[in-house]
C-alpha cells in the first residue's frame, strides 16, 4: 500500500528538510498529507509551490505522539531524527516507534539511517550502534503484525554536498543544501584531500537534494525492501581527485594518503567523539565497509523518475572558473 498521510519526523533541518522538499516536490502529483514533527514549533515549510505544517512533538511522551498521529490518520512515518544527543537520539526514535505501533493507521516505518548500512559499520564506527537497536525492534514487530507492517531503511552513500565546501561562487552557501559543514576527506578551498588508504575504494555518493527526491518516490512503491539504496555516483576517491583537479583552479591537490596505522594513531587512546569521527569513517572505508554490497535497487526502480547529478557535474557546477 502506498504512502498517502506521511509525517517527517526531524524535517526542518539536515537531509529531513531535503526529504521534506522531496516530499512536498511530488505532494500535488500524489495528492499527499504532509506534516513535519519538531521538538519546538517553527513556520510551516514551503517548496515547490506546496506547504506542510510544522507539529511541536515532545518524543519523551508517547501518547502525545499518539495523538498527533492519530489526529492526522499519518500512515508512513519517516524519522531524520539527528543523532548530535545520542542519548536523546535513542529515546525519541524508540518512542516513536512505539507510537506507531499503536496506531492502527501507520503501516510503514524508515528509521532514521541515512548515509550507509549501520550494521556493516558497527564494528569500526562506534557511533551507529545507536542506529542498530531500532532494527531489531522493528523486526520484532513486523515478525507480530506480518504484512500490515513495512519498514525500510535508505542508504544514501555520502552526500557529495560537502564536496562543495569553500566554493567561491555568488551563492556558493547553496552547495550544502541544509547540510552542516562537514569536512570529509576534501578541502577544495585549499587544494588539498586527506584520504583513507590508497584512495581505490569505490564509495557512493549522493547530493542530499536527489536523497530527497529519491525517498519521496520510494513512498509511492506498492512494497517496500528492507533496504532502499540509492545512489548519484559511484567512484573511487582517486577518481574524485582527478575530476577536482580539472575545475578547482585547474592545479595538482596536496594529496596525504592514510594507512590504517596513521589514521589509529591519530584516534590514540581518545573515547570516540564527534571530533574523532572521520577517522573512525576512514577505518571503515579502508576495511571497505563504505562500499554498497547490494544492487541500487531505487535507481533501478524507479527508472528515469529521479535523475540524480554525479560527482563530475556537482564539481563543476561549484568549482568551475
């Protein structure tokens, strides 16, 4: 069954507020019922000619969700929930779900992932475990509840927005979308990259915009995979280097390539922590954990519905001279 009423939980920032503007792209198209939940009450979201209310939620009382869900008769939850509190990341997902689970009327759920498969991460990067938990929640209740329960997880890649940092275009803010900065691997503005291993992995990529409007289509097939991956490019970061050489003020980047000893150095003795977490992503694309195991299935999918930009063409929209 399709997804008609469709609450976007986290959807005024990040990739929710991409996935917002996907949604709100097609809203008319598919005759949908929007609405985005936040912890705070915000103006309504406009795009693409359309708009969705903004709910004030509060994720710590479960039958207030209950009641907003119940009110709109929502039927697909999409949580972008951030995972900057984790602790409060964990909490608002599970009693989300939980919600949900107690609404006759929902029978689809996308826990917020995002980025790449958590469970093949888990081991390198300590700060997905957060993300597993609610799989196996989810299994549980679909093992209950059978067909009338569909879930699915979107893998992204990385977001190739970031690959637009320190562009020097009139509008060169827009590069991100509504991504914070992120240095990964790149510093263009500087001429030069950082990478992990000998830079041969081939990794996805995907500009958070397409992300968007690949997940609002997805919401429009009649069933729904465990896992939705989608993808814009896929390339090695040597690859990368090349395409950026070519635009970015036509120059050799500084290039420092990291062994799996220098970047362990580098963590030391540290906790993990948001300031560490690149290098625990470069463990993880050395080991080839980045790399996508399964078939593009979305791409495939859905056909010519979403065209997704590659890394050549976002390169050389922000970085042309």
């Amino acid at each position: 069954m399709k997804s008609q009423r469709i609450a976007v939980a986290g959807g005024t920032g990040g990739i929710g507020q991409h996935v917002v503007e996907g949604l709100l792209e097609v809203k008319v198209k598919y005759s949908l019922h929007i609405i985005v939940l936040s912890r705070s009450s915000r103006p309504d979201i406009s795009f693409a000619g359309s708009t969705t209310a903004i709910v004030a939620i509060d994720y710590t009382d479960v039958a207030a969700i209950e009641k907003v869900l119940s009110e709109h008769k929502i039927d697909t939850i999409l949580s972008t929930l951030s995972t900057n509190d984790v602790e409060g990341f964990a909490t608002a997902q599970a009693n989300l779900l939980t919600a949900s689970l107690n609404i006759p009327t929902v029978h689809r759920f996308s826990p917020s992932q995002y980025s790449h498969d958590s469970n093949a991460l888990v081991e390198t990067v300590p700060f997905v475990r957060v993300k597993v938990a609610i799989l196996e929640s989810l299994r549980n209740a679909q093992a209950q509840r059978g067909s009338s329960l569909e879930w699915t997880v979107f893998h992204t890649g990385a977001f190739m927005n970031y690959l637009g940092l320190g562009n020097s275009k009139p509008d060169a803010f827009k590069a991100l979308g509504h991504l914070a900065p992120f240095p990964f691997i790149f510093d263009l503005k500087n001429r030069k990259a950082d990478v992990p291993g000998d830079g041969e992995r081939r990794m996805v990529f995907t500009a958070a915009e397409d992300a968007g409007q690949f997940v609002a289509e997805v919401t429009q097939l009649d069933h729904w995979e465990e896992h939705s991956d989608m993808k814009g490019d896929w390339v090695t970061l040597n690859e990368i280097i090349a395409m950026a050489e070519s635009f970015v003020g036509r120059c050799k980047l500084d290039i420092k390539y990291n062994a799996p000893e220098d970047i362990i150095a580098q963590i030391g003795g540290s906790p993990p922590s948001v300031t560490n977490l690149p290098l625990f992503i470069y463990l993880a694309i050395i080991k080839g954990d980045y790399e996508m195991k399964r078939l593009f299935n979305v791409n495939e999918t859905l056909g010519n519905l979403v065209k997704p930009i590659s890394v050549q063409e976002f390169l050389q929209k922000w970085w042309e001279q």
